[in-house]
C-alpha cells in the first residue's frame, strides 16, 4: 500500500463521515512527528526540548 493511497483513503473517510474535527488532530501529529525526526541528530534537539 502506498503513501498517496492512504492518503487518498484518508480524505475519502473524512467526506462520506464528515469527521472533519479529526484533521487538525492529524496535522498537530504529523507535525510533531516531523519535528522529532529531523532534530532527533541535530544541533537544534537542544531548543527544541525546552519548549517542551
């Protein structure tokens, strides 16, 4: 299964069952979980982890 056709599955979900509260949820979590990937070997891990 690709990454679009979940996607694609994904949005399909949210028009049929109108959960449209469910896409800052989704958001707020993808951008955490960018957030930890690219400091998680850098020089910024430090500054990052005072805001938390």
């Amino acid at each position: 299964m690709s990454k679009l056709s979940i996607l694609k599955e994904f949005w399909g979900f949210l028009k049929v069952r109108k959960k449209w509260w469910l896409t800052p949820i989704v958001m707020v979590l993808v951008l955490l979980g960018f957030l930890i990937v690219t400091t998680q070997s850098s020089a910024v891990a430090p500054f990052i982890y005072t805001l938390f």
